[in-house]
C-alpha cells in the first residue's frame, strides 16, 4: 500500500474535467475561468515520502506546501455531487497553524481513501516513534497502582518523621 501511494505524482485526468465542468457553470467567464484552472490541473505535483507530503503547482506565481507528518493534526475527506460522479474527492490536511481552514487540499485522487489511511498512519507512526524516543514508557493501570501505592507509602513514612510543631497562634 505504502510504495503505491509514494508513486502518487499527478492528479487522475478527471480533475481537468471537474475545472471544466465548473468553469462551463459561468459561460460568459469560461475563457478566463478556464486558463487559470488549466494551468493548475498541468503544473500540480504532489510527493509523498518518508517524512512527510508535499504539493507544488503554478507557473507564474509558483507554490509549495510542505507538511511533515508530525505536523498534521487532522485529515478530512470533502467531495461534491459531481467530484463523486467522477470518483474524485478532496483530502483536506489541517495543522496546528492559525488557519482556520485546511493547510493542503490534496484535489484529483481517486485513491482518496487509502491516502487518506496512507496519511493517518504515518501521522500516528511519527507521534508514536516520538514518545518511545523520549524514554518514556507506558505502564500498565496495575503497575501505575503499584507506584501510586509505593509512593503514598513513602509519603507516609515521611510525614511520620517530621516533628510535630505546636504554635501558640491558633490560626496557624
């Protein structure tokens, strides 16, 4: 499953149909609605690798956005009737920056599902290895009571310990 989503390069050729489908919606608009989302559909790339995923389109006004799995928050998956129709669906890959909106829209993959899965356990395999890094162990509801017990023992014996002061102010 892994090696199949790393190959993802380019959105599937439906993408251009569902550009054209929207620009036709404003026909009056449709021949400069149409060279902007023709430009976007021939210049989109996407990269999956080990640390994270990446989307670059435009030719004029190049951009890039680059999210390392540690990174994502929440992945979400949006599609509309006819996106659907062409079995498209929109991968919305939410950070914890400011925006309130999605970071990266992954737009143009049939696969969404299992990128969507691909993305969810790369993002839980960055989180887990980062807590077994920290030296952290995890115990289990018995051996955390052992240690709770250990500790209100000593605790006890502590306060045992300590002289008891008596003050002639009844307050205190």
């Amino acid at each position: 499953m892994d090696a199949s989503i790393l190959q993802i390069e380019r959105p599937h050729r439906n993408l251009m149909t569902y550009y054209m489908l929207a620009c036709l919606a404003f026909p009056p608009a449709f021949v400069f609605l149409i060279l902007p989302a023709w430009f976007r559909y021939h210049t989109m790339r996407y990269r999956f690798s080990e640390e994270g995923v990446s989307m670059s389109w435009g030719i004029l006004f190049r951009r890039e956005i680059i999210i390392n799995y540690a990174r994502i928050q929440d992945i979400h998956l949006r599609s509309n009737f006819v996106e659907r129709w062409l079995g498209l669906a929109r991968i919305l890959v939410q950070t914890a920056s400011g925006n309130s909106g999605a970071e990266m829209s992954i737009e143009g993959i049939r696969e969404f599902e299992t990128v969507r899965d691909f993305l969810y356990s790369k993002m839980r395999g960055v989180k887990d290895h980062e807590h077994d890094r920290s030296g952290t162990t995890s115990l289990s509801n018995d051996e955390l009571a052992g240690v709770l017990r250990e500790i209100a023992a000593e605790v006890r014996a502590l306060r045992a310990t300590l002289p008891t002061a008596k003050t002639s102010d009844p307050h205190v």
